[in-house]
C-alpha cells in the first residue's frame, strides 16, 4: 500500500520563531562625546593670562604695593560689618607665600585649561571668579570676625567640582559605576591633603567650593543637555 504524508500547515507561531531567529541581532554603543573633541586651541592662553594675573595679585599682596594688604584680605568683621564686599573678590588673589601661592596656581591652571577648552569664556575665567567670591560669603559666615581668609582654594575646589560633575554627566562611553570610580578616585587622589591636619588652611573654603562647583555644574549640564545629546557619535554592531 502506498503511503504519502498529507501536506500540513506549520502553527503561525513556529513561522514567526523562524522568522526572528533569521534576523541579525543590532546593538550600539556611544563611541564619541563633547569631551572627545580637543579643547579650544586659545585654552592655553586664557588659562595662563588667569594664572599670570592670579600670580601678580599675589605679588602686589605679599609686598604690600599700593598698601595692598590693609585692602585686599576679607575677614567677616570687614565685609560683613564694614560692608567691604569687594574683599570677597579681591583676596582670592592675595597669598601668605610662594608655597601657599604655588598649591592654588598649579591646579587652578590645568583646570581652567580644560574648562575653557570646553566650556568656554563663560565658566572659566568668567563664573569660576564670580562664584570664587560667592564661595567667601558662606565660608566668612562660618569664620571668627577678626580672621583673615585670602588665597584663591575655594575657586580652584569650585573648578574641581564643576569639573568632575560635568566630566561624570557627559562622558556617556562609559557605564555610570565606571565614571562614578573615576570622579571618586580623581577627587580623592588629587584634593585629599596629604599631610597633617593644618589650622591655617581653610577646609571649609574647600569643601564648599566643591559643593558649590558640583551644584553648579549639574545645572549647567541640565541647561545644555541638548547641545551635549546632540555631540554623542555611536558605533553599531550587527551579530
């Protein structure tokens, strides 16, 4: 007896099995931001005239031209009582010394080297000067009255801050527990003191700073979250 198989349908289900299983698999990954771009090129400059006229404020207070240290110091007792306000902006360039000078400088360069490089005029030397004064009033408001605070640390914290929240915003070619290591790590390693604790650094000036920079930064980031989106360049894979 012959035999034969009648032709039967395949359940619309196996056709769409076979259907997506012959599809290639597509995924993609972020492989340029904002960041991967080179920094201005007249980064460089800006940052040095910043550092060379950050230096010679310093020189005028540490010689006293012009009487400079009877003006340029703030303590809370002249600005708060005296209604000295220019004191916030001007001691941000006086220094005790070479040393103490040479700490801020240093830091206050490179940084405001990328920040300009990115960012523009308007963060660096711009805001990080404005908010360098900001930064005095709430750290004055923590000081005894008759305490001098001078030297630019809490513009160079504020810079850290802007610096390491925006570099964690943007950088998107890396997973957010990898960018939090490297934010983290930078701070402790580049700002944690090294020695001793010493009563004539002012902590609170570096702290709030920080805070400040970091505070700012993610607003500015919200504000031009579009401009950063659209930077993003991506590389897709087929399996």
């Amino acid at each position: 007896m012959d035999s034969h198989i009648a032709n039967a349908e395949v359940p619309e289900s196996q056709d769409m099995l076979n259907e997506a299983s012959s599809q290639p698999y597509i995924w993609h990954r972020v492989s340029a931001t904002w960041l991967s771009r080179k920094p201005s090129v007249n980064a460089g400059i800006i940052s040095a005239l910043a550092t060379f006229i950050l230096i010679i404020g310093s020189v005028i207070y540490q010689q006293n031209f012009f009487h400079a240290q009877e003006w340029m110091a703030a303590s809370p007792q002249r600005v708060f009582q005296h209604k000295e306000y220019w004191r916030l902006w001007t001691t941000l360039f006086a220094h005790a010394d070479v040393h103490h000078l040479l700490s801020n400088t240093l830091f206050f360069f490179i940084l405001g080297y990328f920040i300009n490089g990115y960012f523009g005029l308007a963060l660096f030397p711009f805001a990080a000067f404005a908010f360098g004064g900001i930064t005095n009033i709430f750290v004055l408001m923590n000081m005894p009255e008759d305490v001098k605070l001078i030297g630019a640390s809490g513009v160079v914290y504020w810079l850290a801050g802007l610096w390491l929240t925006l570099y964690f915003a943007i950088d998107k070619r890396r997973t957010i527990s990898a960018r939090a290591l490297r934010s983290v790590g930078v701070a402790l390693g580049v700002f944690m003191p090294t020695t001793a604790f010493d009563p004539s650094v002012s902590y609170s000036a570096h702290l709030i700073g920080f805070i400040i920079g970091a505070l700012y930064a993610g607003l500015y980031y919200w504000r031009h979250r579009r401009k950063f989106n659209a930077a993003l360049e991506y590389q897709i894979f087929v399996d």
